[in-house]
C-alpha cells in the first residue's frame, strides 16, 4: 500500500481551518499533523511514497454530489452521462463521491430497479458512488420492497408529486411511504412541485401559443413549489417520518422549510447551483419568450425570476442553515437531438442541466464574493452531504480512519468553465458557458489515489465503489 503525504496546505472543515499536513496510507487518513511535526520522525516526507505540495492553497475533503442521474430514461430519451463519463466529469471537479437514484416506474419491482443501476454503475465509476431509490410507483409490493433497503445500504428513496403518469405520488400514497420511513429510519426525499396543476397551465399554455421553453417556467409557478413543499411537511409531520426536499428554488418553499425547522421539525432541503446563478429571465428567457435557447436550461424546478429575489433567498437560507447542502441535480441532455425534441412544445424538452464538474468551483466562487464563508463551502458540499445520507466518519472529514477522499485547491488560480475550456460532461453545449471562476481544483485523491492532478485525469473505470449508506446521522 502507498502512502502520501500532502504538505504545506491549510486544511480546511466545517467548523475551521489551520496549517497542517496530512499522512494518507492506503486508502485511508491515518494523521493530521502540526507543520513540522517530529511525532511521526524527523523527515516524514522522506519516507513516504509521494509528496503533494499544497503550499499557498486549501486542503479540503473531497465533495459528495447526494443528487445526481445518470442514464435516467426521460421524456423518451435518456440522460447523455454515463456512470462512466459523469463521475470522470465529477473527478475533474473535486467531486469524490455522488449519491445516484435507483429509478422503480408504476409496475415495475424495487428490486428490479435497483439491480439494474448496480449493473449501469458497476465497474464503471471513477470514483465512489451510492444509490437512493425513486419509488415511482406506490403500491404494495413497493412498500414491502422498501422495508428491505436498508439491508442493501440504500438508507433514503424519493418521491414525486410531479410528473402525472411518470413517477407521481398522490397524497396517500406519500403517506403510507412516508409511514414505511418512519418504522424503518428511512429518509424521504421529495420533489415538492404540485404535478397536476402545472400539467393543466402547461396545457392551456401551449394551447394559446406560448410553446417556448420561458413558458415551463411560468407553468411551474412558485405557488405551486411552495404548496406542495408545505404538504409534504404536513405528511411528514403527520406520520412523524424525517423529509428532505430537494432542489429547492422558491424563496417561498424555503420559508415554510424554515417554518417547520423552527417549530423543531426534522425537515431538510438542498438547492443546486442554477438556482443561485441563473434565473428565468435571462437563460430560460434568452433570446426572447419564443426563442428555443432557453431549452439549455429547462429543468424542474425550473429557473426563477431574479426580478423576485429567488437566488438571493437561496443564498441566505444556506447561510442561516434553512438549507443544509448543495447538489447538483445532474441530469444533463444535449441539445442537438435531445433538447431539440421539445421545439413547438416546451413539454416535450428533457428536463435536466449538467453541472457535477463545476459545483465545487460555482460554490467556491460564493466564498469569493462574500456569500458563504470558506468553511460553509466545505460544510454545504462535503460535511454536512456526508452527514445526512449516512457516510459520516468514512466521507466529508479529513481526519484520520476517514476515507482519503481529499482536494488540493488553489484559491490563487482561475477556471474558466466552458466548451473547450473544462468541460468533460457528456453534451454537446455547457450551461455555464462564459462563468469564470477565482479559484482551482489542483489535485483530487480518491481512496489514497491521485485521480486527477493539474487538470490531467489518472483515475480509470472501476475505481469507485459501492458505498453501503449507514442511516441520516442528521436528525435533530
């Protein structure tokens, strides 16, 4: 087993920062030590097997992206990442880890459904991976399978009360899945958007010849984010099970998440970083309400008006802690042959945007500009996604016994994130296209190996490993 020593760095947690080196051997962190430190001999770095030299920058765990799909069947096609060439892309960006869905359709068996992710993944990840499992169909088959995925180290499953005829959930259906959860330490995860009001303004949209992608914005009303979001804290409340909403975009939807943290709840959301950079005006909007450009960023929840204030909310309530992580939601199509399938009919656009490579970057760049602190950047993108889907103490810390999953960043360079620029995903255009960045991944070392150093990829297919998740070890 080789061991590293990455000297000179300021490692960087949730709760602080300080000079200090790091002993990786193996796989694992096995010292955290004072510059100079004689305990381990007098010249540590001439016995070890290589050296990283983090002078002048940031030693941080390495990031866990909790919401990513890839190769999810939608809208009659499927998402362009493979596990292969998504968590590759994740790697470039000092992303470690990614919590991946499971996807079980009405008719279709639990079992089933996660058997076939572990057959698109295995063998296949550049770097460690887990799985929640979407339970799009609610029955009782479904319910019995539930109660047996702890077993399988999958400790959390979402639901949908969006997408009518796809994955939705009516109220009682929610509630006996919720009911499951609450007997078995199950986290639920929800998609808060009421599904069947917004397919009814979609319809009379596209009837009165608003077809564009701007339009899936407006269908998608905040009221409608935030109504559902407060139903399902009223559901969870009712049968006492833990919820975690995620992809949160309404300034709306975060109160009645604060609300229900407030009165002592165990309620939990993310946002992703679309909704603290981009917004309905100006990249659903672009080109105008008719244009088709705007498809490059249709996703659900959708884009929201800046002109209302939405990403500064976002901003804020991950400052306050009325949302706790940022993922990503990667579910990139490209827009040649993908996107494209929704022209005339803004229904028919794949909903999804990639950004796996580019959200340990877009969060620091928050750092930068006075949004978050250093040490919230490493909570909300590392610590705290460890943490919450049952990885604490093996991911999201540098301490020793944790996994080295670490990421050398230098606050001193610059990316500039764009096609031909760093964009390894697999589409054929970036959302993020022109955004500039005060800050570097460097190197990224996953499981005590050095799988991408100076923008060079050195991890391969079948590195990563399934991670069996321990229950939330975040509840109040």
């Amino acid at each position: 087993m080789s061991t590293t020593l990455i000297t000179g760095g300021t490692v960087v947690s949730a709760t602080g920062r300080a000079a200090a080196d790091v002993l990786i051997d193996g796989e694992r962190i096995v010292a955290v030590l004072e510059p100079g430190s004689r305990l381990l001999g007098t010249d540590l770095a001439a016995s070890v097997d290589t050296v990283v030299d983090a002078t002048g920058k940031y030693v941080i765990p390495g990031g866990i992206d909790a919401h990513t799909h890839m190769e999810l069947p939608f809208g009659g096609t499927s998402a362009s990442d493979t596990f292969e060439t998504g968590t590759r892309a994740a790697a470039h960006g000092g992303t470690t880890t990614i919590i991946d869905f499971a996807v079980q359709r009405y008719g279709e068996r639990v079992q089933d459904g996660l058997a076939t992710w572990h057959e698109k993944a295995a063998g296949s990840c550049a770097i460690d991976y887990g799985f929640h499992q979407i339970v799009g169909g609610v029955d009782e088959d479904s319910l019995t399978a539930m109660r047996s995925l702890v077993d399988e180290g999958v400790t959390s499953f979402k639901l949908f009360m969006a997408y009518p005829g796809v994955f939705y959930a009516d109220d009682a259906q929610v509630l006996r899945a919720m009911q499951v959860a609450r007997d078995t330490g199950l986290l639920t995860m929800m998609h808060a958007e009421n599904g069947p009001a917004i397919d009814v303004l979609a319809e009379q949209l596209v009837a009165s010849g608003r077809s564009g992608p701007y339009y899936h914005g407006i269908a998608r009303a905040w009221q409608l984010e935030e109504e559902a979001t407060h139903r399902a804290i009223m559901l969870a409340d009712v049968t006492g099970a833990p919820l975690y909403v995620v992809h949160v975009s309404a300034k709306q939807a975060v109160a009645q998440l604060a609300a229900a943290r407030d009165a002592g709840k165990n309620v939990f959301g993310e946002t992703c970083p679309q909704y603290l950079y981009l917004s309905l005006e100006e990249q659903l909007g672009a080109g105008g309400p008719e244009s088709f450009e705007g498809a490059k960023w249709v996703c659900s929840t959708p884009l929201r008006s800046r002109a209302e204030g939405h990403q500064d909310s976002m901003w804020q309530a991950l400052r306050t802690n009325d949302l706790q992580m940022v993922s990503t939601d990667h579910c990139p199509f490209c827009f040649k042959d993908q996107k494209e399938l929704g022209r005339g009919d803004f229904r028919a656009i794949p909903n999804g945007i990639g950004g796996i490579e580019h959200r340990m970057d877009l969060m620091y760049q928050g750092v930068v500009t006075g949004e978050i602190t250093l040490e919230r950047w490493v909570e909300l993108t590392s610590t705290t996604p460890a943490r919450m889907f049952g990885l604490a103490g093996r991911k999201g810390v540098i301490a020793p016994g944790a996994d080295a999953d670490v990421v050398v960043y230098d606050p001193n360079g610059h990316t500039s994130i764009g096609v031909g620029k760093t964009h390894h995903m697999n589409m054929d255009y970036s959302a993020w296209e022109g955004f500039e960045i005060d800050g570097h991944v460097d190197t990224v070392i996953s499981r005590g190996r050095v799988v991408v150093d100076d923008g060079a990829y050195l991890g391969s297919p079948g590195h990563g490993r399934f991670l069996k998740r321990d229950l939330t070890q975040y509840l109040v």
